[in-house]
C-alpha cells in the first residue's frame, strides 16, 4: 500500500465532467436529500447525543461507521457539529454517484475530499489529514463506497495514525426503518422513529504503527461497530 504523499505517488484521477443537465441533477437531488434529512431528523428520539458530546470533548476525531448508518448518522452528526460551529471533514468517492454525496455533504456543512481506495485515495486522505490537524472531526465510511457490507477496509484507521488523533467507532439503532435495496441495504429511519446512538471508546492508532500492522485496529473497530450495534438494539 502507498502511503499518502510517498514518493513516486500517482496523480490522483480527476472528478467526473458533467454535463450540464447532470449538474443540475445533481444538485436538485442534493438539495431534496438534504430537506429530507433534515425532515426526518426533527422528528425523531434520539437517545445518547450526550454521550458523544462528552466523548469528542471538543478534540478532532475520527467518527467511524458502517455505510448503512450513513443516512440516519450524517443529520445527526454531522449537521450537529456544523451548527455549533465544529469542522467536519468527510472522504467521497471520485465517482459520478460521489457528485451527489458531496453535494450533500456542502449542504450540511462539510468540507469534502475527492477520492477513495482505488481512485485518489492518498491525496482524499492527504486532505483529511490536513483538515484534522486544523481542527476537525473527520467522518469516515468503513466499507465504503462499495462493500462488501460490513467488511471494514483499512481507510479510517490509516487517517487515525497519519493525523494523529482516535479513531472513535459510531453506530445506532432505529425501532422502525425503512431499508433500501442497495449493497448495503442503507436503513432510513422513519418519522418518529426513536434511535439510540452508541458510541464507543476510542481506538488508539500510534503514529509509528507500521503501515502493515494496520489490520489491527480495523479488525478492532469492525468487531467493535458490531458490539455497539448489539448494545444499541438491547437499548431500545
């Protein structure tokens, strides 16, 4: 694996062009997802949003959670600390679907970097790396962008050792939730849905952790989403 900003590093792939019509698309779906979200969100009861206020303490951290939870947790987080004025930092795929993403994201108050494991990932990362040490909390997707569902990949834990801060997994449980027929069977929680949120201690990952050795700590945060689950679904 290249390490970001090694030597000899590849230049990573443009974003898709777009033609004016998908540009429009784009940004008019970005804008319903947003509002619906936002809909969505108002109505629910949350449990647990102290515990990750008081968890984070105002240091940046790296959030990480499974892909299916990324609709329910993005209004819930990631708008939560942009209207108290925290930067967020979040990792979007180079792809044309990725267009949608970040626009979404910008609506929630972002600041986004292009790329993934296969497609510019290191300078994604780079970006992610520079954004925490200016202060913010970075979101990362675990299995993303394509799977396999709940199959954590090596991302979040490399950006934890190269910006020097915890990697802190996340997850919740809704009692009611609509699933998509995606790869990931992204679950949309209902209106007045009541949702527990769990979060868990942080993962130290030392910055003199060689990169081969990564497989550590992503195979301790995967088992750990997987206990939070559980212990947000006894919540309920």
């Amino acid at each position: 694996m290249t390490e970001p900003g090694a030597a000899g590093e590849e230049r990573p792939d443009p974003a898709p062009r777009l033609t004016r019509r998908e540009r429009f698309a784009f940004a008019a779906g970005a804008l319903l997802i947003y509002l619906v979200m936002r809909l969505l969100a108002a109505t629910w009861r949350i449990g647990g949003l102290d515990n990750f206020d008081a968890l984070r303490g105002g240091r940046p951290v790296v959030l990480a959670f499974w892909h299916d939870r990324l609709f329910g947790l993005s209004p819930l987080i990631g708008g939560r600390l942009a209207r108290r004025g925290h930067p967020i930092a979040v990792l979007i795929s180079l792809s044309k679907d990725g267009e949608l993403a970040t626009a979404v994201g910008r609506r929630l108050g972002g600041t986004v970097a292009r790329g993934s494991a296969s497609r510019g990932g290191s300078a994604g990362l780079r970006r992610l790396r520079r954004e925490v040490a200016a202060g913010a909390t970075a979101l990362m997707v675990v299995d993303g962008p394509r799977g396999p569902r709940h199959e954590a990949k090596p991302g979040a834990a490399m950006l934890a050792r190269l910006a020097g801060a915890p990697l802190v997994p996340l997850t919740y449980a809704a009692d009611r939730a609509w699933h998509l027929r995606s790869w990931d069977r992204l679950a949309l929680p209902k209106p007045f849905a009541r949702i527990a949120l769990a979060v868990g201690d942080p993962i130290p990952v030392p910055r003199d952790l060689p990169a081969g050795r990564l497989a550590e700590p992503t195979a301790r945060l995967a088992a750990e989403l997987d206990r939070l689950d559980e212990a947000a679904r006894r919540e309920l």
